[in-house]
C-alpha cells in the first residue's frame, strides 16, 4: 500500500504520506483510517503530503471520492508537480460541496491554514 496515515497527538494531527502509483483502493483505506481516527482521538485536521505521488486514480475514481470526504475534517493537501492536476481536481469536488480542502506547495503554508 503506498500510503501511510498518521497521527500526531502533541500536535493534534493526522497525516497520511501518499507516494508512487497509487489506486483508488488505497485512497478509500486511508480515508477510512482517517476517519476512525478523527472519532477515536476527537482530531479534525489533516495533513496530506501527495508530491511524491507519481500516478492517481481515474477522474471519475477521484470524483467520488472528493464528493464522499467527510466535511469535519479540515484537510490540507501538499501536491507534487506529476499529479497536481488530479489532486487539484479532488479539491474542487471537494469544496464545491462545501468541505474543507486546500492544495498547497509549502507544508508551512499548509500548517497554517490547517491552524486558522
């Protein structure tokens, strides 16, 4: 699986490292991971470093995902330059339906719109 989640307790964090091909399988396990962790631990905001993601899911793969992400959980997204149109495009979904999610290129930038 070329995603890992994480959680930062001191920092009140979730992050997951998505690297190489990575499937629509892998998104949802993540996704799912996540979400059991917001619940356990209360923890709303998440950290995802895609740049070394070098193959995503299909448009309509990411589509559905974008449109099923849950809206508690404040997600910053740090894109790389192979799939930054993907990504960007999960963003879009996502915000048209009114979640939180943001791309950026700088984790300092990301941390702190995670933060406002």
């Amino acid at each position: 699986m070329p995603e890992e989640v994480t959680y930062e307790p001191h920092n009140a964090l979730m992050r997951v490292r998505a690297w190489g091909v990575d499937p629509i399988a892998d998104w949802i396990a993540s996704k799912k991971e996540v979400v059991q962790l917001s619940e356990t631990h209360g923890v709303f905001y998440l950290l995802v470093d895609a740049r070394e993601l070098t193959t995503a899911p299909s448009i309509l793969d990411i589509f559905d995902f974008g449109q099923d992400w849950p809206g508690t959980i404040k997600t910053a997204i740090l894109v790389g330059e192979e799939t930054s149109e993907d990504v960007a495009f999960v963003e879009t979904v996502a915000v048209n339906r009114y979640k939180q999610m943001q791309i950026f290129y700088d984790e300092d930038e990301a941390l702190l719109w995670l933060r406002e």
